[in-house]
C-alpha cells in the first residue's frame, strides 16, 4: 500500500473562469492514476490546498504529524515547488517512512504537463528506496538536504559542492 | 479565406510558474487548429492580448479598425466571455462582413476545455452566415444585441422578451 | 433538439489489447461533447458499429429510417469517411430534415484528432442549414453530391466541374 | 545518461486510416517525453518496429546485442506486452547493465493512455535498481524469471510460490 498525501502547488491548480483567478482546487491525482491502470493499491489523502510560498511551519507540522500517524510505510507527497525542499528537510528523521515529494511546474489539468511523469516517478521511487525524504522531479531524485529549486531555470538541482 | 483575430481571454491563458500567476499569453489557437486538419484557408492574426475585463473602447476601436482593414469578409474574433456581448455591439454595422466571436471558459492548454468544440463552431458558422455580428459559445449562435453573460450559471443566454 | 446518430467509422474506434485489433466500439461523442459544456439540447443516439466499407445496402436503409421516424428536424450522423458520400446520396429527398455527416480521420480517443472539431463544426451546421444533406470535414461544408473523398490525400474534395 | 531502445509493441500503434489499420508506427516516446520537462540526459533509440507476438529469436538476439553494444549501464527498452517477458528472460546475464522493460496496454497516441505512466516508471526504476533485468509496468516493478502476463485480465503478475 502506497499513501498519497495531496498539499496543493501548481499541480492541483484549476482555473475558475467566474473571478479569472486560478487557485489550487480538488487535487486531480486521483483521476491522473485511474488512467494508468495501476495494480499497485493507492490511497489518495487531501490534507491541504495551499500555494507552496504559502506553506508555514504550522502546515508542516500538520504534514509531518499525518506522515507519523500513517499506518503506511511508503508516501509520496504532492506539493508545490516553490518551498519542497523546506518541506522535505522538515520531514527528516521519521524512522521507518520511505518518503518522496513531488509536485509539477505546469498545473495536472493542463493538456501538455510534468505533472503525470513527476507522480508516476514518486510513485515508483517510493517503492525503491530505503527510509528517508527525497524529492522526484524532471525524472531525477534528488535529497533534500542538498537540492534547491533554480528558480530563474524553472528547476531542480543539486547544491555545488555535493 | 478566413481571418482569425485573437485578442486575449480566457481561451488565451497560461501558466507562469515563475509568477505563480495566470496570464494571457501567445494564443494556442492555430495550434489547436493544426490537428484538426482543415483544408479551409485560415490565417491566425495576433492583435491583442487582453483580459476582456480590461478591454477598453480603445481596444474595441482597434479590433473594429483591424476588422475594417482586414481584405478577408468572414472573420472569426476570440475574445473574452465577460465583455465578448460589449465588443459584440461595437463592430456592428461593419457593411460585408461576416464577423463571428467565440471564446472559452476554460483555457485552450487545458486538457478538458470548450475552446476547440467553441473555435470550431465559430470556424463554421463564420462561413455560413450572411454579414453580421455573431457570438458562438455552448453550441449555440446568438445575436450580440440581445445576449448578455450569465455570470452566476457561468453561460451566455438570450435576453428575456427576445 | 439536435440528435446525433452514431453509425460506427474511424471516429468511433477503440483497440482492443487482448486481440491487438482495433475495432469500432462504442461511440465516444456524448462524452466528447460533455466538455464541451453546450447548453443546446443533444441526444446521442447509437444506431450501428459498422466500418464505412462494410456499410451495406441494408444499413443505409436503416439509417434513413431513423432519420424519418425521428421526431426532430437537426440530425448530425456520424460515419466512417470511405463511404460518407454513398451514405449521403441515399439520405437525400427527405423533406423537412437538415441532415449533416461527419466523422474522422483519426479515433476520437486519440489523443489529437480531428474528431472533436468535425463534430462542434456537424453540430453548428445543422442548426444553420436549411433542409437538405450535407457533410461537415476539415472546417468544409460538402454537398454529397458533388463531393468524393481523395483517398491518396485523405480528405474530401469537391469534385470538378462543380 | 539513459538509453530508451524502442521495439514496437501497443505502445507505438499508429492508426493508418487510408488503411483502416492499426500498426506499429514511429516511436513516439521521445515526442511524450518533451513536455515532462526532463533534467536527466536520455537519447532514444529506435531498433524495431514489432508487434510483440511477431517478435523472433533473431530479434530477441539483436535487441540483446544492441545492449550489449551500448555504451550506456541504464537502458530501457519499450515492447510489446504479450512477450515482455519471454525478451526479458533473453536478456538475463548481462554483466553492469540495469535493463527496465516496458510498454503500454493501449497506444501513447491515445488521449488516455497508460504509456506515460509506465516510462517514467521506468526511467526512475533503471536508474535505482541495481544491474539486472526488470519489468516496470502498472506501478509495479517484476522480475521476468517470476512473472507472466495474465491475458484475461490484461495485466502482469507475480507466478504463484514466488
């Protein structure tokens, strides 16, 4: 059993023509796998819907504290980019939890998007690697500790000196 | 030959990440069209990027001169839906010209949107009219002078007593 | 009220994995069309799964019973290309019904088709024709008599003379 | 750097309508890749053009060489599914190479699709597994010697007593 933990980001974002803003909605992971035609058994959680610059220590508690009360041993957890590295080191130490963020550059709901790739990547890292936090992003993995988000590039990438 | 005129809405919106924000951008338009496969003549002409809540009647006077200007008689406008009925009434009484606006609720880089059913729904009832100003939206053909936007139920409808 | 009969053709094909064939299956119009998000009345009616070659003498004849026995006067066909222009020359002399043929070049569950075009441009066309049979192809209005598909260059073409 | 060895299968099934057939086309992996936005270097590399059912011992011998030959220690390799695994046992032994096969239960050109999802499975498998031969297909990750695809239900599993 995998556990996806939903959290908003650009992944979840909808479109709502009515005000013309565009604000995370109803994470569409859940219908992105349906597609798939996994046999592997997936439970999809929402916890939250925030804009990633959004994100405050108070959220990631609540994250963290959802990660150790999981029966599930193995989670990957959507989430924007902008701050998924502030997360990924405030889930560190949890002993036993294979965790793996992800989350996309281009909103899920669009025609062309990372979105699909980044959570079929997590999903299947997830059952790969041993306990820890990593991130999976433009079909690398990368740790936490060492990654920021380049934010001119629009990327991912390992810190110089790793 | 048909001229299509994009001017910005809705249909026209992209996703910056950078910004977190949602902004008409390069119009997917003839893009969307290339997959269709039309052995029609169409020319795609980029003349505004606008929201159509910031569409001015100095905007309107530009689309007005460029329809007037244009050497082709069937004409299709994309617009915004929230003022497409204002820029309606604005180009009537244009002699020769079949001008039909369209738009979407949802954007055309969106996996499921209304802008292709909408783009060629106008594509066709472009050619099929006689001059006049025409709106296509949900399938359906309105008259722009007595149409309005119905915010609330999200959808164009013909005014009472028509 | 508009009614869609479904007849099979390109349009309508699915693959079948465990045959590694690719057959007609069951029409993927209606839920086409629900994102479309129309707000004129359709009825998707499914009359037969029959690829366009193998349409007989028959089936014609079933089909233009539909048509008489329907209740609305707007009906859009859908049906395989090779044989659009047969199916359209035995349609004809129908008093009081505006009849429109469309289908496709490509399945509409491809993921870039010219289906969902044919379809919106099917759907406005015979809400704007007067009575009669028409085909509705690549942005294109065909009267079917004096049309035939270019089969080298895969698209319908009026023939010369006219 | 990644190699990604194309050889046909469902996956790469193309529609030929002037045909109406349905065969295996171009590859369109490296085409489904462009819009995930990948930082990690992956070259593909078209080798055949099969069905899976009609793939030979011959064919099998290439591909095993093409591998062999490879300059690269990460390769995945597309294929049909009803012999996925009969290819992979064929490529059993290969010294420092990590092999990840995979496919797709309907075609990459189909608007929902499977074939996404399973090559960034495998992409991020090869890349953390160990040399040796995998099967990455519906989220899980299988060992050719123990498994089988289940025709009837159109999915791989793992053999009973493994």
């Amino acid at each position: 059993m995998i556990e996806i933990i939903t959290t908003g980001g650009t992944i979840d974002k909808v479109y709502f023509d009515a005000k013309s803003t565009y604000e995370v909605g109803e994470s569409p992971v859940g219908e992105l796998l349906r597609e798939a035609n996994l046999t592997v058994d997936i439970r999809v959680r929402p916890l939250l819907r925030k804009d990633s610059l959004e994100m405050t220590d108070a959220d990631r508690a609540q994250i963290r504290r959802a990660v150790q009360e999981s029966a599930t041993e193995r989670i990957v957890i959507t989430h924007g980019t902008d701050t998924m590295v502030e997360t990924g080191r405030a889930l560190l130490g949890i002993a036993g939890k294979t965790l793996v963020l992800t989350g996309a550059m281009l909103p899920a709901r669009f025609r062309s998007t990372d979105a699909l790739f980044n959570v079929a990547s997590a999903i299947t890292a997830v059952q790969l690697l041993p306990p820890g936090v990593y991130i999976a992003m433009h079909g690398r993995i990368f740790d936490p500790r060492t990654t920021r988000k380049n934010v001119a590039e629009n990327r991912f990438e390992t810190l110089a000196g790793d």
